[in-house]
C-alpha cells in the first residue's frame, strides 16, 4: 500500500478503566501432539497465566471460553462442515477442556461456544455489559480463527479489544501474523504481555 493508504488505517484505540480478561479456547485440543488443532510449541500458555495472575490479582474479571456441541453437532452447522475436526468437542469430551495452566478458578464464568468469536450466538455481550465493561483483553488461540472473529466482534460491540501479541497463538507463522497485522490495522491494539500487566496494574484495585 502507498503511504497515503498506510495513514488510513493509523487511529488508535485508548484502553478504558474497566477491563475484563477474555481467555479464549485453551483447550487440550490445542497442546495434544497428534490432534488437528495443535500448535507449534509456543509459550502462549505461560504468558496467558501470567496475565490471568495479574487479573485477578488486581481485581479484574475474568471469563474463559471454550467450544462444546450437542448431539450429532447439529448446533455447529455449516462451521462443522467445513472443519469436520470440530466434532471432536462433544459433552464431556476430554479434547474440549481447559488445560490445567490456565484453568478457570471457581468463581470465573466459561462461556460455551459453538461458533468461532465468543460473541456469536452466546451471553457475552450482555455479560460484559452489565459488568460495565469497556475494554477486553484477549489471550488464546487461533489467532486468525477465534480470537480474530472475538475481536472483531468486540469492537464493533463498542469494546476496545486489546489483543495480547506473545498470549495468542496460531498453527502456522503466516496466518498468525497476518491476523495480528490485520487487527491491529483494523479492529483494535496489538500489544505486548508486559504493557497489559503495567494496564491491569494501573486500572487494578
């Protein structure tokens, strides 16, 4: 793109004072050598315990999602179809649960998805706005999948999407960093584990 374009897409988004940590899709699926979804080794789950210690430590909310299908898959519909290893996370299915590093304490909403954002098709939204919510910070996985689609979703809710850069993950190199690029060029603020810790230290308490 030409200079001129670049400065379109140049605005910035300012964090709010009332935060909540959306930690998306960490399930065994993902961290399980052989299974469809597993990543690269990456340290995508100790940066997001890291930023799930510092929220809840300072008093921010935090909500976990995860993917779950009822019988035959039918509430997946066409997004079953076209990525059929998705049938794995059926009722109680070990693929589908968080892992143990950023399991949810008891006190911390999951909110069940079938779809790729945590918003389609769920309670977040109205959660988070009675919550009073004005920003999400978003760690998880895949970049260019559910955490793309969340984010888009949460800007055009009216949230300020924080995607943290070293607390997302994807299968491959070029679609994670093309996801983020696109993001941060469109629909909110790329940033780095240690700016939101400083954040959640600052809106905290």
């Amino acid at each position: 793109m030409t200079d001129d374009v670049v400065a379109g897409f140049g605005g910035r988004l300012q964090p709010g004072r009332s935060p909540v940590v959306l930690g998306i899709d960490m399930v065994r699926a993902y961290f399980e050598p052989g299974n469809a979804f597993c990543l690269p080794v990456s340290p995508v789950l100790e940066t997001a315990r890291a930023v799930l210690d510092s929220a809840r430590a300072n008093g921010v909310p935090v909500i976990h999602t995860r993917v779950e299908y009822g019988p035959g898959a039918a509430d997946g519909g066409l997004f079953v179809a076209k990525v059929p290893a998705l049938r794995q996370f059926s009722p109680g299915a070990a693929a589908g649960a968080i892992v143990d590093a950023v399991a949810p304490l008891g006190d911390e909403l999951v909110v069940v998805k079938q779809y790729a954002s945590a918003f389609f098709g769920t309670s977040l939204g109205t959660t988070l706005r009675v919550l009073g919510c004005d920003t999400v910070v978003i760690l998880g996985v895949s970049t260019s999948g559910c955490v793309r689609a969340t984010a888009v979703d949460a800007v055009s809710s009216g949230l300020v999407p924080l995607v943290v850069e070293d607390g997302v993950a994807d299968r491959a190199t070029a679609p994670h960093q093309a996801a983020l690029s696109d993001i941060q060029a469109k629909y909110g603020e790329v940033v780095s584990s240690s700016a939101v810790l400083d954040y959640l230290g600052q809106v905290g308490g």
